[in-house]
C-alpha cells in the first residue's frame, strides 16, 4: 500500500514526517538527497524511535599513549535518538548503535512525479 507522505518540493533535505499505517506510524527521512523509512517503534521500550534529535556519531577520542581524550562527533554518520531512553538508530541502515544485531523496521520510499510515498 502507498502511504503519501508529501510533495518533494516540500521535503527538504534534513526534514521528516511521521505517517500512519496499518502497520503502525511509520518515520520518513529526507537526509543527504535521500529517502529512508523506518518504524516509528523503539525496539528498546516501544517509544517514538524517529521523533527524537538527529545528531553525529559521538565518538571516544583516544590519544596515541592510548589515553582518552574525551568525545567528538564523527559527521560521516548521522543517528536519531529516540526522545525516550536514548537508543539510537543510523539513518541509512535502521541500524541500533548501542547493539548492532539489531535493525528498525525499513520501508521502502518512492518518488512519484513531484510526491513522495513510502510502501506499507
């Protein structure tokens, strides 16, 4: 089943939208030129996995005597964090940072002339 989420004029890079289904609600980003599409189910506590902030991968700084340094960000992979708990998920993968076995739902997204839809 075709879910519209929005006209891509009106999708812009960075933006996402949270649409209903059978299936559950469903989160829809626009990151990098692309479209990824997840449950909206935390696999942790069942909160609200793609309403919370996006973010850099927060990485350990650790000196070349082996010493930690502190954190940084690594801009070359972008999380959400679920707002209720913190579990968070790789945007391009569905991926959970914190146990990598485990992967949000994925869901396909199409572009349709200028609308955008993902398939549930």
């Amino acid at each position: 089943m075709d879910i519209f989420v929005a006209k891509k004029s009106e999708f812009k890079n960075g933006d996402r939208r949270i649409v209903e289904s059978a299936r559950g609600d469903i989160g829809v980003f626009h990151h990098e030129g692309a479209f990824f599409a997840y449950s909206n189910t935390c696999l942790h506590s069942g909160g609200p996995a793609c309403e919370g902030l996006l973010m850099p991968k927060v990485v350990d700084i650790i000196a070349q005597d082996r010493t930690y340094q502190g954190q940084g960000f690594d801009e070359s992979e972008t999380h959400f964090v679920c707002p209720w708990h913190g579990w968070e998920y790789d945007i391009k993968t569905g991926q959970c940072i914190g146990d990598r076995r485990q992967y949000l739902r994925k869901y396909e997204v199409i572009e349709r002339d200028n609308d955008v839809f993902v398939i549930a």
